[in-house]
C-alpha cells in the first residue's frame, strides 16, 4: 500500500529511510502466510503458535482471524511481538481482546520494528484501547496499516485527530445519539481535516443505518473514494444500511458485484432478509456458504423461525444436526435455535434443547415463553417465568402477554403481584407498560388500567388499548372521553382508533355527537374501506339510513362486508324489500353464511315470509344460524307449526339448538298461545337443563304470554319460582344522550338529579295520551300491582318512557329524540310512543334489542308494528 511524498512529511517519517525500505520490498521473497483462522484457539495454544511462528528467519504474515483469544493472549503475543523479526502482518480480528490487551499491544508497538499490518477488527477495544494503540504510534516508524474496529492508519499528524472523532462517534452510537454522531461527522468533513477513515466512515454508516437515513447514506457511499469501496468491512456496512432502509436491490447489488465475499457479507444480507420479511430468500443465500460461520447460522435460524412452516421446520432440524459442536456454546445461536424450533411448532424439540442446556441465559428463557404464547400455551409461559430468579424487561413483558392470552381472574393476579414487585426501573419501559394495561383490560380490570394509563407516556398505541377496554365493559362514554383527552393533547387518531370511536358512537346512538365526530375524520382516513364499512354499520344502528346508503353508493367496489352492513342496515330498520333487491345485486362469490342471515333477519322484521322462504330454499348448506333466522321469521309471522316442523327437520341430523326454540317462545307470545308457549318452554327445561341464562329468558317469556292474556296467576306463580331458584332476569335499561352527557335509566328510577321533573313530565304526557284516546294496555303489566299502583302509573314507569320524558324536561322544543334499550321494547310504550311523536311533534328514534322503531311525526313506526 504505498503513501505519497506528502503523505510521508505529514506523518512525520524519515523520507530516506522510508524509501530505503519500499525499495528493499520487491527484492525479497514472498513472506510465508500462516493461517490459523476460525479454529477455536484459546490463550492456551498460543505458546505453541508462537514458537512456531516467531522463532523462523523467513518473513511470516501470521492469520489468527476469528478465535477465542483474549486479553491474556493479547499478552503473550505482545511479549513476542518485542523481540520479533519476522512477523511482518498479524491479524487478530475477531477475537476477545479488550481494552488491557490493547494496552499491551500497544507497548509492543512502540519498539517493534518489523510489523507493518495489525487488525484488530471486531474485538471487544472501546475507545480507551483504541487511544493506546494510537499514542504508541507515535513512537513506531514501521507499521503501515493498523485496523482497530478497520480504522486505517496513514498520517500521524492526523492520527490523533481521527482517534477523537472515532472515539466520540462510538461512544454517541453506543448511547444510540446517532443524529449527534452524524452532526459530529458533517463537522469534521466540512472542515476536511486530513483523509477520513473507514472506521470514521463506518461509524457514520452505523448512524445513517440505525435511523434509517438513506439518503445521507447514499451521500457517504458516492463520495468514498474506490479504495474504501473495495473493503470488506465498509461493504458489509454499506449492505446493512441499505437492507435497514428498505433498500434490497441496492444491497443485493453491492453483494453481487464483489469480487471476494466474506462471511461477513453474507451475514449482512441474511440479516437484511430476514428484516425484510424474506426468509426464504436468507435460505437460499444460506445454502450457498461454503463452510458457515455462528453468524450466519444464527441467522439461517432466524428466517425459519419467520416462515413458521414444516419446510422451515426440517431445514432447521438438519442445520442443527449438522453444526459443529463448538456452535453449541453461542447462546445466541442456542436462542435462534429455540426461537425456530417452537415458531415452527416443534415444542418437544424446543423443550429439550432448553432443558438439556448447561447454561441458560434470559434470551433462552424469553424465546421460549414466547413461543408457548404463540402456540397457545400460555400457561406454560407463566411456569417457565416462575423459574427465572431476576426476571428482565423482557420476560416480564412476555409474562404479561399470557396473562392476557388466559383472560382468567388467577392470571389476573399474577400480572398484579409481578407489577407490583418489578424494579422501579422496569416503569420507564412504555412497551413492558403498555404489556401491563393489555393483561388488565383483558382480564377486565379497567380501573386498574387507568391508574397504570396514568402514569405512561401517551401515544396512538396507548390510548387505543384503554379505549378498547371500554369499550369491552360496554361503556362507550368513556371511550369518547379518551377521544377527546387525545385530541386536546395533540395526539392525531389513525385508523384504528377512529374505528374504536366509530363502534362506541354505534352504542351511544346519538345523531349530532356521531355527526361532529365523523366530519373531523381527516379524507385519507375516511377512505379506508374499514372505516366506511363501519360507519355504514353505525348509521344504521343508529336509525340514519339514507346516511348509511350515501357511504356505501360513494364507494368503489363495495366487499361482501360493505354489503353485509348495508343489508343489515335496511333489515334492522324494517326496509326488508330493500335488503332483498340489494342481495340481488351482490357479486355471487360475496355470498356466504352471515349475509344468508343478515338477509332472512331482515326478511323476518318485515313480515317477508315468502321471499324468506325462496331465500332459504336457495341455500345450499343451511348452518343452525339459517335455519334459526327462518325459524324466527316464521315465528314472528305466526306460522308457529312450520316453525315447529323446521325445528324437527334440523334436530334430525344436528343437536338440538336453544335459540330456535327462543325464536318459537318469542313467536308464541306475540302471538298470545299460551299452549304453544308452555310446550316449547317444557320442551327447553329438558333439553337444556344447566343452561341458566336461555332458561331465566324463557321463564320470562312464558310469564309475559300468561299475563298479556290475563292469567295473571300463572305469571305470578313463573315469577316466584324464578325468585326462589335465584335466576336473575336481565334488567330493563334505556339510554339517551343529554348535554352531552349519556344518562341511563331503569323502569321507575328515581335516581337522577331532575327525577321531581321527569315524574312531573311523565304525568304531563300521560294525561296528553289520555286526551287523545290511548288505552293502557294492562297485558303488558307481567306482575300483580302493589296497593299504590295503577295499570298507568306502571305502564308509564317504563324506562323509554323516563327517557322521553327526560329529553322534554332537558328541551322542551326538542325535534329528535334518540333512546336506546337493551330489551325488546313493549306493545304498550310502542303505541304510546307512535302519540307523543304525534302530540309534541317530535321524531323519536327507539332501538331496542331487536331493531330500529322511527316513530314519525304523523303517529306511524317504520315497523308498521310488526315487531
């Protein structure tokens, strides 16, 4: 490698001398090249290396490349390198010297006389080490090349500089400060002090790598000069950037056109695959190595660990059968290994290599508690962390996440007791946090997620688990509120969230809040078919159809899910004619199980029995969902023995199914045959006798048939029997939104600040009803009267009713009232409710838990009371 005339002064060298030497160069015989490379050797084999080496007449290039040699080997040779006169290059790269083998090196250099090519790439020298080797060159005159993590020694006068600058961008990379590292560069090359080095220029690459600065990169790359770009260690470098980035091609590129790949180099690309979701391709470039090193074998792990098929499955069992021995003491590659063996589903295998491993580190432990969640075992993920003694960042995230998978109140308490006793230090980590607020909403424990939510920075990720926990104990006023909190700390919502805010705007059901909301979501949102898929859905729950239908006839190419919201949109609002010509229309390849019964639910809310019945003809494969949805449609109609016979037909191949007979129960009631109903009802006590809930429900049906035909005995004697087995009926609730404030009230609640009011309302419309010839109707009344009660005093205490009359006493003048129910709303609030719409003049919205009643101005419901 020759220097220039000026390159010589600047170093300081003696010119004659120097020239001397080059000259004497060609004239003598080529050096005997001694390679010990990859071959395991430890300080203890070295006494003989060097023996061998260093006691010879002929000049030797000595390679000891890639072993386990350390600072006390560093030693050793340093001893040698004193009264060496033969060893003209020692390459050292890729061992385990330190800093204190660097130190002794370095006093080695100051008086030998014979080296000129040291590499000390890839050892363990911080920037301490790296100091010593450079004050020693100031008193070597001989050594023309020295590489410490490839930094290349040509100038003295510029040594001490370079060895600052490579010392400050290290230590910036180390504390992850790259953009300070590359602000530390750009000054330096601006003021182009001397030639930089490669290890300058791969500490920049690092930088530009780490924050995927491609275009900075791309700048470092283009300016280097062809010498540099010939290295190997600025070409692995330079194939990480660009794989970090993204960029394959270039990558792949670069690798390519090198003359001598190294392994190094393959490493770089496998790495870069796999990072970029190409494993198979890290698998095939893996095949083409000739002798592969723990790296690369790492990383062959890695991509079948990503592909997680039997094929990945067999390469890795082969691989590992074939790797030497010594590859079994990286605990690295040892967690690669797991890691693909359990995500390729080999559990057994990954067991035993776990626990016939004499050390087990905390990355072996978290590869394998991560793969038990993976696999659906998360309760062997819980044991395995019970076994760590100092459980780290990352188990205790990994811990968290099986909790969260079992949902259970014992897994529930774990992940507390572990919270509570982690390290303080262990707070600061927003992804172990945000691991924690997922296992509390998850097992339900949203207060104690607040506190936790509290307590973390804030971010779109964040914000949307709490959100979500809301939104699973059903309180959609909360998760609204988070909105708003987001917004006010400048947090913008991406899609996700917006499709949270969307589902909680569904169970709030208020037309102006649904409204303001939707129009701040920005167009690029608004356009995802996710989002437009869900408003038509809301919309429709919420009784705005034409809104529903606006969205869906914007969109493109509506999918099967776009049409699934739209059919059911019209079936919840009564327009079964209209779900019927749109079912027409839908490409044939979207039909499938959940739009059969979207379609004959509708069919059902619309009296539409022989439509149904062509529907239900049609389908090829009747699931129970089908034959439940037809049941209940002709159950609604009346046609209860058809129903019954349907029931029969299904039971003749399948179990026996407790919707469909609540579907006949419902049907029975409506249709007050009381005969009907105690059959049916017997029929369910015997064939579903542990089923408490479809029992409590039927029980309650059946006393409603008895009383609305005025056997009140009969109603009175199901109660109490339902009273002494303790079964609790669901109870009553209607919702409204006031002042931006959603109220919830029960049948006769007295609990609220203006309950004076809304009595005093509530008789006001009683007595309008009266005057305009309404007749309570007793047989909605399931129960005896108290002594203080009357027909109308019960039948007006309905909830739907307090919240109609609580949106009168909040705005007298108001003209849409939007009221949710949680139960099916009752024949008596129904006609009640078509007079006051007619009365005060006001639209009432009412969605039960079947569907939607418009009551209109003109006294009529969008049901056509067929309901």
């Amino acid at each position: 490698m020759g220097l220039n005339f000026q390159e010589m002064l600047d170093m300081g060298t003696d010119v004659e001398s120097w020239w001397i030497y080059e000259a004497m160069i060609p004239n003598m015989t080529p050096p005997v090249k001694l390679s010990y490379t990859f071959q395991q050797l430890t300080d203890a084999h070295l006494e003989r290396v060097i023996h061998e080496t260093f006691q010879k007449n002929d000049r030797t290039e000595l390679d000891l490349t890639a072993n386990r040699i350390t600072d006390v080997g560093a030693a050793f040779l340093a001893q040698a390198l004193q009264q060496n006169q033969t060893v003209i290059k020692l390459g050292l790269a890729w061992n385990k010297i330190g800093d204190t083998g660097a130190k002794y090196l370095a006093e080695a250099l100051r008086n030998n006389t014979t080296l000129n090519k040291l590499d000390l790439w890839g050892n363990e020298i911080t920037e301490n080490g790296v100091h010593y080797l450079f004050e020693a060159l100031q008193y070597n005159r001989v050594l023309l090349e020295l590489e410490v993590g490839a930094v290349l020694v040509k100038r003295a006068m510029s040594i001490q500089c370079d060895a600052n600058l490579n010392a400050q961008m290290k230590l910036l990379n180390d504390k992850k400060q790259f953009r300070k590292a590359l602000e530390l560069f750009d000054e330096y090359k601006d003021k182009n002090i001397g030639t930089l080095s490669r290890f300058t220029i791969l500490q920049a690459l690092k930088s530009c790598a780490q924050i995927r600065d491609l275009q900075r990169g791309s700048t470092i790359h283009r300016f280097m000069s062809s010498d540099m770009k010939k290295n190997s260690y600025i070409l692995t470098s330079l194939i990480h950037l660009y794989m970090q980035c993204g960029d394959v091609v270039r990558a792949q590129s670069i690798f390519e056109m090198s003359e001598k790949k190294t392994l190094s180099m393959y490493g770089a690309m496998m790495k870069g695959y796999v990072q970029n979701k190409m494993g198979k391709t890290a698998i095939d470039l893996f095949n083409e190595i000739e002798v592969p090193d723990e790296f690369t074998t790492t990383f062959l792990f890695n991509a079948c660990a990503q592909l997680e098929n039997n094929e990945a499955l067999n390469v890795t069992k082969k691989i590992a059968k074939e790797m030497p021995k010594a590859f079994q003491l990286d605990h690295i590659l040892l967690t690669s290994l797991l890691d693909a063996l359990i995500k390729c589903g080999d559990v057994i295998s990954a067991e035993a290599l776990f626990y016939n491993a004499k050390k087990k580190t905390l990355a072996m432990y978290g590869a394998m508690m991560k793969g038990y969640i993976k696999n659906n075992m998360a309760k062997k993920a819980i044991d395995l962390f019970n076994e760590i003694r100092i459980p780290d960042e990352i188990t205790t995230t990994l811990l968290f996440h099986a909790c969260a998978q079992l949902e259970t109140n014992e897994a529930l308490n774990r992940a507390k007791k572990i919270a509570k006793e982690m390290p303080k230090s262990f707070q600061s980590d927003q992804i172990l946090l945000t691991s924690l607020l997922d296992v509390l909403i998850k097992c339900g424990d949203c207060a104690s997620a607040e506190i936790v939510f509290s307590k973390m920075k804030k971010n779109v990720i964040v914000y949307g688990h709490l959100m979500n926990g809301f939104l699973k104990e059903n309180n959609p006023e909360k998760t609204l509120d988070l909105f708003n909190q987001m917004i006010i700390d400048g947090i913008e919502p991406n899609h996700i969230l917006y499709l949270s805010v969307i589902k909680a705007l569904s169970q709030v059901a208020d037309y102006s809040l649904s409204q303001s909301i939707v129009e701040r979501i920005p167009k690029s949102i608004f356009a995802d078919r996710q989002i437009q898929n869900s408003l038509i859905h809301m919309w429709g729950k919420l009784g705005f159809v034409h809104k529903a239908k606006e969205i869906f006839e914007n969109m493109i190419e509506p999918d099967q899910i776009g049409y699934g919201a739209m059919i059911n949109t019209y079936g919840l609002n009564g327009m079964g004619t209209q779900a019927v010509e749109l079912y027409s229309q839908m490409p044939t390849e979207f039909i499938h199980d959940a739009i059969h019964v979207s379609l004959l639910n509708a069919c059902s809310h619309s009296g539409l029995i022989d439509q149904a019945h062509a529907i239900f003809k049609s389908v090829q494969l009747k699931t129970d969902k089908i034959y439940t949805s037809m049941i209940d449609c002709l159950s609604r109609g009346s046609f209860l023995d058809e129903a019954q016979k349907l029931i029969d037909e299904f039971e003749c191949h399948n179990a026996p199914s407790w919707p469909m007979y609540m579907a006949l129960l419902a049907g029975a009631r409506n249709a007050k045959n009381n005969q009907i109903s105690q059959k049916v009802f017997n029929r369910m006590k015997k064939l579903f006798p542990d089923l408490t809930d479809p029992i409590t429900a039927a029980t309650i049906l059946l006393a409603n048939s008895y009383a609305s035909s005025g056997e009140i005995d009969m109603a009175s004697k199901l109660r109490q029997e339902l009273v002494k087995s303790r079964r609790k009926k669901q109870v009553g609730l209607s919702w409204t939104l006031i002042n931006g404030r959603v109220i919830r009230l029960r049948a006769h609640d007295q609990s609220h600040d203006l309950s004076v009011q809304i009595r005093a309302e509530v008789e006001k419309i009683s007595n309008e009803l009266i005057a305009h010839d309404h007749k309570f109707d007793s047989s909605w009344i399931t129960r005896p009267l108290n002594q203080d009660e009357t027909v109308e005093s019960v039948l007006c205490g309905h909830s739907e009713r307090l919240a109609i009359a609580l949106n009168f006493v909040a705005n007298p003048n108001v003209s849409l009232i939007e009221i949710k129910k949680n139960l099916r709303i009752c024949g008596d609030c129904h006609e009640a409710t078509k007079s006051i719409a007619a009365i005060r003049q006001c639209e009432i919205i009412i969605r039960d838990a079947n569907r939607v009643h418009h009551f209109h101005k003109n006294g009529q419901c969008s049901c056509n009371d067929y309901f």
